[in-house]
C-alpha cells in the first residue's frame, strides 16, 4: 500500500520551498537594489580613495552587485552594493585638498616660539604644502611627559601621504639640529622596602 502525501503536507512543501526561494533572493535583490542606488548618487566614482567601513582603497569597479577596491597593500576587497550602502562611506579624494594634522611631543623645557618657527619653515619650504589656506602651528594640549605641538597644513589630495612621511623626516632632522627634545613617556618606579 503507498501512501501520498497529503495536500496539507504538500502545500507545507511548497510554502517551504518558497520561503527559502524567497530569503535566497532576498540578499541578491537587496544588492541589486544598492547597486541602482549607488549608480544613480554617485558617492564615489572609478580612481576614488575611499573607506567602506573600515576598509580603504582606490575603488576599481562599481557594478549593480558590488564594489571592487584595492588597497594600499595591493589587495583586491569586493564588498556587497547593500553593505556599501548600508554602511558609512568615507571618500578620500572627492575634495580637490585635504588637511594634514601632525602632533608632535617636545620638552616642557622647549623654547616654544623657536619650536613653532621651525615648524612654519618646514610647512612653507616644501612645494606640495598649500600656502593658502596658511599653515597653523599651535600648542595643542599638555602631557604627561611633552607638550604637544599641532602641525596643521593643507595639500592637494594626490599628495596627502607624501606630505606626511616627508614632513615627519624633515621635523625629527629639523628639531634634533636645534637640540629640541621628543621625549618619550616615562615612569619612576620607587621600590619600598
């Protein structure tokens, strides 16, 4: 004797199936959707730095599933349109400049004004610093150990990193010529006995 299924069990089936059918596009549609999305705002375009989350990159492709973008240690990180959209988007070079904030850490028994000065020569003797806005050197905040000086200039976005590995460079050369200290944080231990 065989046995059917009944319609009740095969109706259970067939919502069974559909319900998975269904979640399985869900995500696809979902993609689909940011895609059309991310086409049509635009928030960043092919050759763009930008951050996804947390990861940065030079976007490479934007198709209407995902994004491609390749980091700087060349590796290739293909994120989904709706996590894209879902998540904050940073782009890097959607400005023509961006702003470089240094801090830097001297001895309290540093002659600020000569520290300043030093630092406003580096800013103005290098090509890739805008000179407009004007470069600003200031005493950010007190530490523990060193007060620390604000190195704020402007550049051209294509020279942002530059800027910061060349003017680090030039401040340790410039600042150990004048004798101006960067002290590290340091500890007394007293041993009671």
């Amino acid at each position: 004797r065989h046995s059917f299924p009944t319609r009740r069990s095969s109706d259970l089936i067939l919502g069974a199936s559909a319900l998975a059918i269904g979640y399985s596009l869900k995500n696809s549609i979902s993609q689909l959707t940011s895609g059309m999305v991310l086409v049509g705002t635009r928030p960043f375009k092919h050759g763009d730095t930008i951050e996804i989350s947390g990861t940065q990159g030079v976007v490479q492709k934007v198709s209407l599933m995902y994004t491609i973008i390749t980091t700087s240690n060349n590796e290739e990180v293909i994120v989904p349109n709706n996590e894209v959209l879902n998540g904050k988007i940073i782009n890097l070079t959607k400005n023509k400049t961006r702003r470089v904030n240094l801090t830097i850490g001297v001895s309290y028994q540093t002659n600020i004004d000569l520290a300043k000065s030093l630092l406003n020569q580096i800013a103005l003797d290098n090509p890739k610093i805008l000179k407009d806005p004007e470069p600003f050197m200031a005493i950010q905040s007190f530490g523990d150990s060193s007060i620390i000086l604000l190195f704020r200039v402007w550049v051209l976005a294509d020279n942002y990193s530059a800027v910061i590995f060349e003017s680090n460079e030039q401040i340790k050369k410039i600042f150990d010529q004048n004798n101006i200290s960067m002290p590290y944080p340091q500890r007394e231990v007293r041993i009671l006995q």
